[in-house]
C-alpha cells in the first residue's frame, strides 16, 4: 500500500470514528407505530398497547445522572405509561432489561458506539423534551431501567422496577 492510500485511509478511518462517537447523542428515533414486527416477548415484558394502560408513571431525568423515582413498583399484567422529563440540558434515555442484559448493552455501545437502535424497550428523550413508552409487564421479578447514552450509567444513572406477582383472582 503506498504511502498516500495509508494517509487517506487513516483520515477516512478517523472521520468515521468521530462521527461513530456522536451517533448515540444524534440519535433521531423512528416515529412510533412504524414497526412492521409483531411485538417481541423479553423476560422483563412486551410491548403494551396504547388502549391497555391502567397507569401513568412520571420519571424525572436529570443531568445529575439521576431517575426520580429510581424505584417503580408495578403489577404483573399491567400496561403502564412510562413519562420520561428530560430535565437537563443533555440527552437522555430510559432502556428497561434484565441486570444482565443492560451491562451487555451498555458494554456493546462502549464497543460500536455508532450502533443504531430503537427497541420499543428504549426511549431517547431530548434535553427539555417528553418521551414514553408503553409497556405490559407481564413477568414478576425485579427489572432494571438505565440511560445508556455514554458514560451516564457509569456514573450512575439506573433504576429498578419491582414487578409484584399478579394479585390472585377473585371467584
């Protein structure tokens, strides 16, 4: 390879990681109600539908990498409405997963940090901007929620979600 290609190829190289490095914090969510995929089951839940939501959860973002309230407690079988305020001045966003599954993504977006996504189980909320999601936790157990955007987990920035076991049916 001669010594030109190798410049070029370098600075091509370097672009691309700069503008990698930026992609998440750019990110320009797909409208909802695009998705052509039935909803996909995850162990923390499925995407909810509008109509179903029983309740209203307002969750508080703020650029002291903080959720309020950090700690949720829901039922099985409940739809609710996440309302995520974007306090601060920064990019921010909620993922919901397992323990497990918000370290692996945190961990693949400290690797690809130019990697797209729009999982229903994710919203990214502009700085001063409302965002929601509507989920059906239809799984008991303990789920976390954090924002992924780079370095706020790390510092932080995570909740939990208690999802109490379905209350027992009355006959």
């Amino acid at each position: 390879m001669n010594k030109t290609f190798k410049s070029v190829a370098l600075c091509v190289a370097l672009a691309a990681a700069a503008t990698a490095s930026q992609a998440h914090e750019n990110h320009t969510p797909k409208p909802k109600g695009t998705a052509t995929l039935a909803p996909e089951q995850k162990p923390w839940g499925i995407e909810g539908k509008a109509s179903n939501v029983r309740r209203t959860i307002d969750i508080a973002m703020a650029d002291d990498m903080t959720f309020t309230p950090s700690v949720i407690e829901v039922r099985e079988g409940d739809t609710i409405r996440l309302r995520l305020k974007n306090k601060g001045k920064e990019l921010h966003e909620l993922v919901l997963g397992t323990e497990s599954e918000i370290a692996n993504h945190a961990a693949m977006m400290k690797k690809f940090p130019d990697m797209e996504h729009d999982d229903p189980w994710m919203v990214h909320v502009p700085a001063g901007k409302t965002g929601e999601m509507v989920w059906t936790f239809n799984r008991s157990g303990d789920f976390d929620f954090a924002c992924l955007v780079k370095d706020h987990f790390e510092l932080g920035m995570a909740g939990r979600i208690r999802v109490l076991a379905a209350a027992p049916k009355k006959s």
